[in-house]
C-alpha cells in the first residue's frame, strides 16, 4: 500500500531483526505497522519517539482485546497527540473495544460495513459427525480436495502434529503458529496464497487478520472456545462476494455442544453422520483420496520437526542412506583424561 503512494514503511513485530528495524527507525520513515508488544519494547528503551505522530490507526481492536494486548495499545496511545487523527477498525464492538472509543476518539464518525455474521448467506455450515477413530483419515481426505482451505486447531502442538500427518498421507499443508518466527509464517502464508500450497492448518491467534480471497472451506479440527471464535475463523472463507463453506467436525459426544455453539453465534449447522469417503463427506466438502506419497519439505524431512522424528535431511547424504560417521582429523583428537 505505502509503495502506490510512494511512502517508505517499516515492519515492528516480534520475530524479526531488532537491530534492522532501529535502523530503519533512525533512518525515519512516514509509515510504521507493528505489533503493540514489540512497539512499546522499543518506546521503552528509546528507539521511537511518538512527537510527530499525526495518524494513529488500530486495526482489528477486538481482536487485540482478545488476545491481552490492551494494556500496551493504552499506553501507545496515551503517547500520542490527542489532537492528532485515531482511527480503529473492528468486526464487533463489545465492552473492551467501546472503552477504547470511549477514551481515545471524540466524537467519532462511525461507517459500518457487512460484517462476518451478517455475511452468513455466503456460507453454509455443517457439523459432520464421525467416529473419533475415523477424524485423522477423514481430515486428511478433505485437506487433499481441490481449492484452498484452512483447517483450524486449538494448541501449537496439535497444528504440528496434523501438517506432519497430513503431509505423510501426501498432501502439501503449512502450518501457521504462535511458534514459528515471523519469517516462518510469511513463507508458510504466501506459499499458501501463491497455490504452491492448497492447505493451511492455523491456530486462532495465528490466523488472526489472514485476508486470501479464494479460500473455499474452513474446518473446525478442533471446535473454537467461544462464538465469537467461531465467527471469525468461518470469516476467512466467502470474502470479497464468493461463497463459501464452513465445518465442524465432532464426535457423537461432542455434538450437542457444537450446536450450542453455532446457536450463540447466530448460526444453524446442517448436520450429516460421516465415514472416510462415503458420499456425504464428498458432497459437503469434496473429499478427494491423498495420494499416500509422503510430502518432503525443503528440509528433507515428512514435517517441519521431521529431523526430531526420525527424519534426514537429503543434503547430507548423497546417496539417499544414512550419512557415515566420519572420524576425527589429526588435529582434532583429543587424549582421554586419565
């Protein structure tokens, strides 16, 4: 966006080189994006001086309440001229985000545009009921459809252990997480928007604010915590006017509360007993059969943790099999300690 209007921009965010965002800092640039933890860090130790600002704008206010990061939007804000223009922009406006607008804008000037509930009539939405023995076959048989999806998980771990094993099964998944550096989600991301990839498993916090036009299908692997959950993970599907189909997976146990759920969220589910391939599950999500060819990653390995699990990395070893020990140069022989 900075590049159309011909405006440098830099970056702050976790994950990323201190040292080159200073110096960009010290450089000066019109335009900063950046997460609040990191913005503040640099406040506080001097790197950035708010004098200047002119515009300040909060993206996604409701989410950052979600996810604690209040406390440092409020002192960010504090910094900055009250005189100035704020702008903040959200999907709901409940009790966290009002005090925001409440505080820190006067007399505003509210637009309101569709929403993620209101744009439910793009979307269908199901809970396909399965046996628990049955979801890690029938999760890699969705992944494998064509067209994009984004699968979605409650922990770290649990997205790890399902990109590993959807990619054993033969299809190509990147995984999108808190843990992973901020260099790691930007190639996962945008092997996912360029089609090299047509799977993303995320957790909630990682799939904050991914905006990919054509994403077809949002799957529930693990059912979201809250409604509001619930919604904007389903708004990463039917966006810019497409259609678009969103779906819980559940066991005979879990059902009941799913329902819930989706009533909370103002949403009816359209409910099938599923088996791997059977023809309800092609029909709701066109389930395809992965190829069984294990996917290798640039590592080398099945996985991103492949070199933990066993795996090796093709570029050690020439000839495919395990590299050799190799012994110890003369120079760098060590006596025993006697």
């Amino acid at each position: 966006m900075s590049r159309s209007v011909n405006l440098n921009s830099q970056v702050v965010a976790g994950g990323l080189s201190y040292s080159k965002q200073i110096q960009a800092l010290k450089r000066g640039v019109p335009i900063v994006v950046a997460t609040p933890g990191r913005f503040f860090d640099l406040i506080q130790k001097k790197h950035i001086k708010l004098d200047d600002i002119e515009i300040t704008v909060l993206d996604e206010a409701d989410q950052m309440a979600d996810m604690g990061f209040l406390p440092d939007v409020k002192r960010i804000l504090d910094l900055t001229k009250p005189g100035g223009q704020r702008m903040l922009f959200s999907a709901t406006l409940d009790k966290d985000v009002d005090s925001l607008v409440k505080k820190y804008l006067k007399n505003p000037v509210t637009h309101s545009l569709a929403n993620e509930k209101s744009t439910a009539g793009n979307m269908t939405h199901h809970v396909l009921i399965m046996e628990q023995s049955h979801k890690d076959l029938i999760t890699s048989q969705i992944a494998a459809r064509k067209g994009k999806s984004i699968f979605f998980v409650r922990t770290k771990h649990g997205a790890d252990k399902l990109t590993k094993r959807m990619n054993e099964a033969g299809v190509s998944v990147g995984a999108l997480h808190g843990g992973k550096t901020q260099a790691q989600r930007s190639r996962v991301l945008e092997a996912f928007k360029s089609g090299a990839t047509n799977a993303l498993v995320a957790t909630d916090v990682a799939a904050r604010g991914i905006h990919v036009d054509d994403v077809s299908l949002v799957v529930h692997v693990d059912a979201p915590e809250n409604h509001k959950d619930y919604l904007h993970r389903a708004g990463r599907t039917a966006r810019a006017g497409a259609v678009g189909t969103v779906v819980t997976l559940a066991t005979h146990k879990q059902r009941k509360g799913v329902h819930g759920l989706a009533a909370r969220a103002g949403v009816r589910l359209n409910e099938s007993t599923v088996r791997p391939m059977d023809a309800n599950l092609v029909k709701v999500t066109g389930a395809a059969e992965p190829s069984g060819i294990p996917v290798i990653t640039a590592q080398g390995g099945k996985s991103d943790d492949a070199g933990r699990s066993g795996g090796y990395r093709g570029s050690r070893s020439r000839g495919g099999g395990k590299k050799k020990k190799s012994r110890p140069r003369p120079h760098e022989r060590r006596k025993r300690p006697r």
